[in-house]
C-alpha cells in the first residue's frame, strides 16, 4: 500500500497549461539536439537510412530503443503538431470567434517570424558560402547547396521548402491547419460522442499516409487529434484525477509514461528489427502520433513532470521556442562550417548554446515585436465596421 500524500490536482484553469508552454520548450530542445547530432557524418548517415546497423551497439541502442527520445526530431515536431491543434482550438471552445481578426493575426504571426529566420539565413550562406564541405556531414553539405534565391521560394511557406532552413517544412503544415481551422472545428461539433470514431480514423489516415508517402494524410490528422484532445481536457481531467486517488497512483503514472516513450519512439524501433515491413512502419507511425498524444497528458496532469515544466527554465525555453525552433538549422551548419571538419562533435556541442542565446535576441528583435503587431492587425480587423457581428465558430453553433 502506498502512503505517499496524493499529488494535488490543478483546477481546470488558464494556469493548468503553463505547462505545455514549458512542453512545448523541451519539444524545440529536441528538435535542437537533433539537427546538432547530425553535424556528426555517422548520425546523419542514420537519420538518413533509417538504421544504425553496422555502427556499434552504443549508437544502435541510441537509435533503435527509446533511448532515441533525447534526439527524436520529427517526433518532437509532433507534440508540436498536437499542442497547435490543442491550442487553437481552445479559445473556439470558449468564446465566439471572429474570423475577420482570426485570420490575419494568424498570418502575420506565423509569416513575419519566418522571413526573419530566412533573412537570418541567408545572411549566414552568403558570409559561409566559400567553406569548405568536405569531410562534413551530409547535413551540413545540403545546407551549403542553399542560395539566397531559396528563400523566396521558401517564404510562402507553399510547395515545399528548399535547404537554407528544412526545419520550415513543419510550418507549412502549422498554415494549413491555420487556414482550415474551421473545418476542423466540426470534428468537434459532437465531438463527445464521436471520438471513438474519428480518434482511430485519423490513426488510420496517418498510418496510410505512411505507406503511401501522402504528407497530407500522415501530418494533418495529427492536428486534429489536437483539436480532438481539446474538445475532452474535462474527460481526461477526470481520468487523471481517478489515478491520482489509486493507492497505485506513481505506478499508474511511471508506466503511463514509459508507455508513452515507447509508443513515440516506436518508428526507430521497428527500424531496428531484423525484417523490414512497409505495414508495420505504418503501424508504428501511428502509434508515434498517439505517444505524443499522451505525452501532452502527462505535461498535463503528471504532477512530478507538470511541475518541472512550470518551471522558470522551462518557461523561458517555452516562450522563446518558436524563435529557436525558426533560427537553430542556420545557426548550427554555420558553427559546423567555421570549425575544422575532424572537430563535427564539438561543433554539435557548442552549436546548442549559441543557438539558445542567439534565439533569445531573435525572439526579443523579431519574434515579440510580430506577435505584437499580429495582435494590433487582428484587433483592426475585428473593429472593422463590415465585422459587427461576430461569425459563431461551428462550436458554439451546435451548443446552441
């Protein structure tokens, strides 16, 4: 029997998200830590077949267990994908909204931090651009093919996006899901009777997008389990309430969690096993998706991983992460560069913080200063005389 006190449960508040900002910075850590590990040739020679066989069983363990958790990029991409689908879907959930302000807030919120990170960019490929790649790793000798022209192509953020910041192919996926916000709404119009159906449909077109190789198919329904998760925070508050009042409750969570780092991480895994199968890595796509699911759960409601990510490291990461998110990939092949080739793990190491302070003065010239503007936009455009009655979201219609 357990005598440890019960955790204390948060109210249902504002304040019970802080923590998925403070997720939301340890989602662009990874991320960072990933594109700084493929400086080193060998790691991105992995990230790029798939598989560490043949490396030795230290760099195999990392890569096909879920030990690969601490250098998971796409997958941390993910969680991205779920909190956005979360987030934007909250304030649908609670008050009318207005897309004449929705919309162009949006926009500029999303682009202007974009075009700086490319300006950014550029300014690094031109000032590098007589390097020399050889001896580098395949990461950083892609990022050397990048020419400012790239850029814009790059800036609509439509049709794919070129070398100078691959991290931004994310962000085409985080406009579209923007601009088809109230279609995804209706997911959630009876959302509580039809999740047992439209949770497992969207795994199923995630897993088919997979073996299909449709970006369409495999990202976008993972915001719509975002939007979905939104739609049930009171059903999961309960659940999580129940396990914190079992007798088993650390447990309950520690198992949660473990499950959680196996399901995420499920797609190296399977990398790892001696047969390859299109279906199971399709398989294995989605539950990933469903890991990262859980992952904001625990954010969420775990008491132990709640609390460290209300922290103030966490929270500053949090704030500046989409700052960091933007900036990291130039930041580190230009580290990479300036390096001698037969240093690639130091330039790894010393690339993650360079990025992390030059992220923090990104964010203070750029970052803030496009979300405040995107605020003022949003708000002109939602006094507009032709907006004076706001258009309900499919939310509030069906609750009448």
């Amino acid at each position: 029997m357990s005598t440890t006190e019960r955790p204390t449960r948060v109210a249902p508040t504002r304040r019970r998200l802080a923590s998925l900002d403070g997720l939301r910075g340890a989602a662009a850590v990874v991320v960072l830590v990933h594109h700084a590990l493929l400086a080193i040739p060998v790691l991105a020679r992995i990230q790029a077949d798939g598989t560490a066989t043949g490396t030795g069983p230290l760099l195999w363990l990392f890569t096909h267990t879920p030990l690969h958790l601490v250098w998971a990029g796409e997958e941390a991409v993910i969680v991205f994908f779920v909190l956005s689908g979360l987030v934007l879907t909250l304030p649908a959930l609670a008050r009318p909204v207005v897309w004449r302000e929705y919309y162009p807030r949006r926009l500029v919120r999303l682009y202007l931090p974009v075009w700086g990170s490319l300006a950014v960019a550029v300014v690094l490929a031109v000032v590098l651009s007589g390097r020399s790649g050889a001896g580098r790793s395949t990461f950083v000798q892609l990022w050397q093919t990048a020419s400012a022209q790239d850029a814009w192509h790059d800036a609509l953020l439509l049709g794919g996006v070129g070398p100078l910041n691959v991290a931004l192919w994310s962000l085409q996926w985080e406009l579209a899901f923007s601009l088809l916000l109230p279609a995804f709404l209706l997911l959630v119009r009876r959302g509580r009777s039809l999740w047992p159906i439209t949770v497992p449909a969207s795994l199923v077109l995630i897993a088919a997008g997979t073996l299909l190789q449709s970006a369409a198919l495999r990202y976008l329904p993972i915001f719509a389990l975002g939007v979905i998760l939104a739609a049930h925070l009171d059903d999961v508050e309960r659940a999580a309430r129940r396990i914190d009042e079992h007798r088993y409750h650390r447990l309950m969570w520690t198992t949660l969690a473990l499950t959680a780092t196996a399901l995420v991480t499920a797609r190296w895994t399977v990398g790892g096993l001696p047969v390859g199968s299109p279906a199971l890595r399709a398989v294995a796509s989605g539950a990933s998706i469903l890991g990262a699911c859980l992952v904001v759960v625990l954010a969420l409601h775990w008491d132990p991983v709640r609390r460290a990510l209300e922290g103030p490291v966490w929270q500053w990461v949090g704030v500046r992460s989409f700052s960091l998110y933007l900036i990291h990939i130039p930041v580190i092949a230009a580290v990479a560069l300036l390096l001698p080739s037969a240093h690639a793990g130091l330039a790894a190491t010393l690339a993650i913080p360079v990025a992390v302070v030059l992220a923090a003065l990104f964010y203070r010239l750029v970052e803030r200063p496009a979300h405040h503007l995107s605020q003022r936009v949003g708000a002109r455009a939602a006094s507009s005389p032709a907006q004076d009655d706001p258009i309900r979201s499919p939310v509030q219609r069906s609750a009448g």
